[in-house]
C-alpha cells in the first residue's frame, strides 16, 4: 500500500514509517526541513514537502494515498489551543480527501484525553473523551468522531507514555524538574499510576490499525497498564544521583508549576479490547527498565546546552530531547 505519514521526523512517526517499510508498504512522508528529508531518503521513504497547516497540498498528498496515518502535532504547549484547533483542520481534510473510499485514516491520539469518570479504573477503549472546551486538545477526537459519523475510515490510536531509552515523553519533565530543584517528587504516597508503551509496540499497532483496524475504532497503545509514579521516582532519583520526596498536595504547585493537575492523577489505561481485537502483543522493555538504562549523562549536558547525543539501538543516535 502508499501511505502518506505526516510527522514522519517526530520520534513516533519517524518509527512508524520503518515498520511500515519493513511490512513491504511504499511510504511518503509529510515533510519540511532538509535534514528531514535526507533522513527520510535514507530510511527508504518517499519526500513530500510541505506544511501540515497547508491544507491544499496535504489533500494532495492523501488523495493519491491507499490510507494515512497523521502524527504530526505541535507541541508547543503555550499554544495549545491554536494547534489543537489546527489539528482539528488537519484532520478534517485528510479525512475529507479519503471520504468517498474506504481508504484508511489513522490518527494519533492519548489516553490523557478519556474521561476519568472511575477514579482509580483504568481508562477502557470504549471510554469518551474529555470535550475540547474542557481540554483543547480534545479538538483531535472531536475530529475523528464527525468523520466517523460521516462514514469515514477513521480509527484512532491513543498512545500512553512512548519511552525508549532516550524519550521518557511527560516524565522528561520531571527529570528536568529534578534537576532545576535538586530532588526528584512524586505527591502523597506516589501511588498514582502512568499507563506506557514501548515505541517498538506502539509502531506495531499503528500498522495493524491500518491494516485491519476497524472504522471508528479507538485502540490503546498500552503496555503497561499503570506504574506507580513513586517507582518512577525513584528510579530517576538513582539515575540523577538525586533524594527522592513525597509532596503533600499545598505543595505541589511550587514544584510542578503546569503539570500540577497532572503530577497527582492517576493515569492508568486498559489495552484488553486492542490486544483482543488486533492480535497485538506487546513484547518490548518496560518503561522502568528503560528509565534505568536512559543515559543520564546526556540529561545533564543536554540540560547545560551542551551537544548532547542519545543512541538507542532502534532509532540511532538522535538528539536528547527534555521535554
Ligand atoms: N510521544 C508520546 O509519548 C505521546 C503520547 C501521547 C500522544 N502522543 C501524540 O502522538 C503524536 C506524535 O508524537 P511524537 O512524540 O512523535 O511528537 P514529536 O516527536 O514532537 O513529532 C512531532 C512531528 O510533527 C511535525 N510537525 C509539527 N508541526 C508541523 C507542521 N506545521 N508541519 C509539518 N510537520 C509538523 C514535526 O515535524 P518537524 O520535525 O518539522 O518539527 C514532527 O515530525 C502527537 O500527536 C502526540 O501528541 C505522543
């Protein structure tokens, strides 16, 4: 099949077109930089240039396409609203131009966007997403659903943690944190879980949704149904040399500053439905182990602006990322 993959230099999509080309599909890649295309080049894909704001030329691209899959976002979290909003156009159109066939639309999505209506219970397949008055980046799934209804292709991947041994996505930034404060935290007992995936396993997923995912379907990128943050913390605490410490709640703005709405739920999410439905089985580290083998030495230059370079053995060397 041609698939046309939009974020193909993000640390998922990028992943998500070597699976693809290892499974015999011809893939175009969305992008616009140099570098990314010569990486693309390299990696056996198809250049296309452009921006994924530029609506006219991504209807281009996915009208001679057999199915896509969108992981571009931007996340530049001051502008939340704005790019959730853009999303929403971006997906509106890819969808539109594959609307008439049943030509697959594979978006990326989180499992931080359910609805969290039983405290404690992992968040389940079947669960509604938050509105995007409550949560902007709900504006993703808003999109879905209307294309869904309108008879679209449509399924939905919602991804938990992606780790490797270079990306700790969310939990980046409470290394970065740690290492402005001077110890790692987690709130109360720390037993409020975070649901993972390693990016081996998620990639795996977004090609059987593509190939087999049925339309309107929301499938769960999760490996690891919930660790404890106060285990992550931990972890982190060994691996930056630093003292690990439970905040009560008056406490946890001062430390966690954005992400204190976030710091103290629990976040944890099912994937029973997915395995079931798609045959997935996820196979790759866990993210503790991952935690413990992240090359905490690159943290540290990264965080003096030092050049900084993070090898993995599935994604090569690549740049650290904080945040
Ligand atoms: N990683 C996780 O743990 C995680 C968890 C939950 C959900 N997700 C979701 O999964 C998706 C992929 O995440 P990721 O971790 O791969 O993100 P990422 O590494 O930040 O990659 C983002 C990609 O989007 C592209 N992009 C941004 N703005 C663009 C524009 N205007 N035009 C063209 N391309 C643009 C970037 O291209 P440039 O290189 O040109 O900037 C890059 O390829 C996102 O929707 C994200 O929110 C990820």
């Amino acid at each position: 099949m041609r698939i046309f993959v939009t974020g193909a230099t993000g640390f998922i999509g990028s992943s998500v077109i070597k699976e693809l080309i290892n499974a015999g599909h011809h893939v175009v890649g969305l992008i616009r930089s140099d570098a990314g295309a010569e990486a693309l080049t390299h990696a056996g894909a198809e250049v296309f240039r452009g921006d994924v704001n530029d609506l006219d030329r991504l209807r281009t691209a996915a009208v001679t396409a057999d199915g896509v899959i969108h992981t571009a976002f931007n996340h530049d979290f001051s502008n939340l609203k704005q790019h959730s909003e853009e999303d929403r156009k971006v997906i509106e159109t890819l969808g539109e131009a594959l609307l008439s066939s049943n030509r697959p639309l594979v978006v990326a999505s989180g499992t931080g966007l359910v609805a969290r209506l039983k405290p404690d219970e992992p968040v389940l397949e079947i669960d509604e997403h938050v509105s995007s008055t409550e949560f902007p980046r709900a504006a993703t799934e808003e999109a879905t659903d209307s294309l869904a209804i309108r008879g679209g292709n449509v399924v939905v991947v919602r991804l938990s943690q992606v780790h490797d041994t270079c990306h700790q996505g969310r939990i980046a930034v409470h290394i970065k944190l740690a290492l402005e404060k001077g110890y790692v935290a987690y709130v109360g007992e720390g037993n409020n879980r975070l649901s993972a995936v390693h990016i081996s396993d998620a990639v795996r997923l977004f090609r059987l949704a593509l190939e087999k995912g049925r339309p309107g379907a929301h499938y769960h990128a999760v490996g690891e149904e919930g660790i404890a943050m106060r285990y992550i913390a931990e972890v982190i605490g060994t691996g930056l040399k630093l003292p690990v410490k439970s905040l009560s709640p008056e406490d946890v703005p001062a430390y966690f500053g954005f992400l204190s709405n976030l710091a103290a739920i629990d976040l944890a999410a099912s994937s029973a439905w997915t395995r079931q439905q798609l045959g997935w089985n996820p196979t790759g580290p866990d993210f503790l182990t991952d935690l413990r083998n992240t090359d905490y030495s690159t943290i540290y230059k990264a965080a003096r602006k030092e050049d900084a370079r993070c090898q993995t053995p599935a994604s090569g060397i690549q740049k650290s990322r904080q945040g």
